[in-house]
C-alpha cells in the first residue's frame, strides 16, 4: 500500500476504532464496578495465582485461586459486614441517651436557648428513621427487581476475576505490543501504573485495617458493644484522607463527656490522639512509599470524585487515574525536555 492510500485507511481505521470502541464502553458501563472490582481483587491475590498455575495449569490454578480468594476474603468480607449491620440496627434501637438535664444545660450554655434539647434530637433521629423505613419499604419492587441485576452483576464480576487471572500476562503483553510508545516508557509506565495499584489497594487497606484494630482495641477496653461495627465504621473512614478514624473516636469522647464518663473520655482522647491517629503519620509513608506522592487536597478530590463515578470501588480506583494523569503529564515532559526526542 502506498503511502496516497494509507492515509485515508488509517484514518478509516481510527473511526472505527472510535465507534467500536464506543460501543464497547456502553456495554460494559452497566457493570463496570464489577468489572473493576474484579480487576483490583486479580490485582490482589496475582502473586498467589502466579505460584499456583505452574503446578496446577493454566485453568486449575486460576479457579483454585478464584475460590481460595472468595472463600478467604469474600465470604468473611460479608459476614462482617452482615453482623456490622445488625449491630449498627442494635446500636439505633438501644442507644443510652445522655442524661437529659445535664444536656440541655450544657446544649443552653454553648449555644443558646434556641439549643436542641435531648427530646428533641431524639424525635429527629426517629422520624428519620421511620422515613428511612417507609422508604425503604415503598420501593421494596425496585430492591426486589435488584435482585437479578447483583446476580448477572456477580456473574460478571467472578467471570472478570477467572479471566483476569488466567490471560492477565498475555493482556499485560498484548497492551505493550500495541501501545505506540518506546519500550523504555512503556516501561516506566506500567512500573508507575503498578506502584499506584500498590498504594491504592495495598496501601490503604494496611492503614486503613491497623487503624480499625487500634479503634476496636481501645473501644473494648473502654466497655464499648457492637465492636464489629466500629471497626468496620472505622475501617471505611480510615480509608479516606484527613478525616481518617478521628470521626469516629472522637464523637466517641465527646459522648462520653455526656454520659458522666469522664475518666473514660480523657482516656479514649489521649490513646486516639496519641496511638490510633498518630499511627496514620507513621504507618502510611511506610504503607504508601511507593505511589505517586499526590498532593494532599489532589488526593481527596480523586478519592471523593472517585466514589462519585464508580461508587466504593472509587476509593481505589480514584487515586489510580489522577496518579496515572500526573504520570503522563510527567513522561510528556520529559520527552519533550529530552533532545534526542526531537
């Protein structure tokens, strides 16, 4: 083909690959979280397939490890968040209220005599609740008609994760031969995509989890009940920056200030001050040394636009694609800083 015909061919090309490619997304969007779900979850438990497959073949030892992985992470990931729920219900029904004086006292003093009273917070909180109720119940068809989307959603998400596992290096090989890029960016590119991945599922899973113990840890020995929800509450707010495990030990404390346990409270204030969040200042670096160092406000905005596009798989995914913009951002200036690009 000469070079007056290839031109319009390529250019052909490109449009289709546009319409297609399109297309392609449109069909994947509807389950697009439990295709990224699926992917961070191969991402995982990749070093555990890696050594399984050689000794058992190519399909053995990805489905071993599809259901090593379900079985060891997936199952109990449920069951805990099964009993935080039926605790967080426990906690709602039979929350001891402060002692009613001495609250609206203090709610007067600091803020004055239009301050809420005990009474009325109370009827707050259960007419939300009720509302949360009967809306629940008025859309029970549409929970119900839910049902068959979570199944083909789970299907997607376990033949994702089967397939991710078993042709995962030949899709890696596939994606460098075709990206048009030198092997030395290339290169660069998927060690920084890989070092993201690291920091944002590894990473803030080991901080997010030690800040959970040190929280159910501290809660026990204080006397707390439903220790599972805490740690559950606790483990999902650790997983965003800033806000952390602090929004949950310290409307601790100050609940404790109202219900007399003062002791308890100046306990729970200098551990949570001193352990549970200034754990976060040592064990993240440690955790996160080997992603991108975004900025801190660029990372909360990637974080929370992250939920707001992919829900709470954005957490992870999130960080990864503003990381792998400031990545690109960085390898276009070097090669352009690069004579020999030219």
């Amino acid at each position: 083909m000469n070079s007056a015909d290839s031109t319009p061919s390529r250019l052909f090309l490109l449009l289709l690959l546009i319409l297609f490619g399109s297309l392609s997304f449109f069909f994947v969007l509807p389950f697009l979280q439990a295709v990224l779900l699926a992917g961070l979850l191969a991402y995982l438990v990749y070093p555990v397939n890696r050594r399984l497959t050689p000794r058992l073949g190519r399909s053995v030892g990805p489905t071993v490890t599809m259901f090593a992985t379900i079985t060891v992470i997936v199952v109990p990931l449920l069951f805990i968040l099964s009993a935080a729920v039926s605790q967080a219900a426990t906690l709602l029904q039979g929350a001891e209220l402060p002692d009613s004086e001495a609250f609206d006292a203090f709610s007067q003093e600091q803020l004055g005599t239009n301050a809420p009273t005990v009474e009325t917070l109370a009827e707050l909180v259960s007419n939300a609740v009720q509302t949360g109720i009967g809306g629940l119940l008025g859309n029970i068809g549409g929970i119900l008609g839910g049902i068959s989307a979570f199944l083909v959603g789970a299907f997607i998400f376990l033949f994702t994760l089967f397939f991710l596992l078993r042709d995962g290096d030949k899709f890696i090989a596939w994606l460098r031969a075709v990206v048009p890029l030198d092997t030395e960016t290339t290169d660069e590119l998927f060690e920084r995509t890989n070092d993201l991945l690291w920091a944002a599922v590894i990473g803030n899973v080991i901080v997010a989890a030690v800040q959970a113990i040190l929280t159910v840890l501290g809660f026990l020995v204080i006397g707390f009940d439903n220790l599972i929800f805490w740690g559950v509450a606790t483990f999902t707010l650790s997983l965003l920056p800033v806000i952390g495990a602090s929004i949950v030990w310290i409307p601790a404390v100050v609940y404790l200030v109202f219900v007399g346990s003062i002791p308890e409270a100046v306990g729970l204030l200098i551990y949570g001050s001193l352990i549970i969040s200034g754990s976060d200042n040592i064990i993240r670096p440690l955790a996160m040394e080997r992603g991108a160092k975004l900025n801190s406000g660029v990372l909360i905005l990637s974080i929370f636009g992250g939920v707001a596009v992919f829900g709470f798989v954005g957490l992870f995914v999130g960080p990864v694609v503003i990381g792998l913009t400031k990545t690109i951002i960085e390898l276009l200036a070097d090669e352009r800083a690069d004579p020999r690009s030219s």
